[in-house]
C-alpha cells in the first residue's frame, strides 16, 4: 500500500478504514521492531505500558531522547473510588465494566481493541 491508497483522514467517513489500516500496521511488527524502526529518529512515540509493567521503563530503549529516569518518583495515582469513574465519563465517555476495569494495584484496563 502506498500513500495514495490511504484515505483521506479530514473525511470522518473513513475513520473506521483508517483505524482498520493503521491497527494492520501497528500489528505487524513486535514492540521492540517498531522500537528499532524509531530509534534515533525526531519521531515523539514511545510504548503504551501499565504502571506495573515489569517493563516500564521511562523511555523504550531509544538511544537519543530528552526524557529524564523516573525511578524513585511515586506518581500521584487516584485511588478506585477517589473520581477516576467520573473523570474517565466525562473526559472520554468511558463507562466502567463497558469500557474499562480498574485491577488491584488501581490501574484503569481498557476492556476490548485499542481505539486508535
């Protein structure tokens, strides 16, 4: 596929081919290959980790970036039940046990496909 078989992503019709498109790509390679494929680039990604990840680290493996180490700093996390349901509706119209679960440690896990 190349660029001119991309639909155009002003048209809100062809959303739902684009999120078919991009998710296909995305799905195509492991972490670590798109990892490799931005190392070194001016590209702002990095990875999608849970706060408990095993793996969570500040900046995935990218050799040049302006991120500092976090270790050693505690986020401010709120706690289930401290408004988390209520700012997830209002923000992004999230309900729980539709959209989401909050696990024991507090993480909120969206339930289903990423929505790109």
């Amino acid at each position: 596929m190349d660029k001119s078989d991309i639909p155009d992503r002003s048209d809100p019709t062809k959303w739902p081919e684009l999120r078919h498109i991009f998710a296909a790509k995305f799905e195509s390679k492991t972490q670590r290959e798109w990892e490799d494929v931005f190392d070194g680039t001016d590209s702002c990604v990095t990875a999608v980790k849970t706060l408990f990840d095993v793996d969570n680290r500040p900046v995935a493996r990218l050799s040049e970036s302006p991120a500092l180490a976090i270790s050693g700093i505690r986020p401010n996390i709120l706690k289930a039940g401290d408004g988390g349901s209520t700012v997830l509706q209002q923000w992004v119209g999230w309900e729980e046990n539709r959209d989401y679960v909050v696990d024991g440690h507090g993480t909120v896990m969206n339930i289903g496909q990423t929505k790109l």
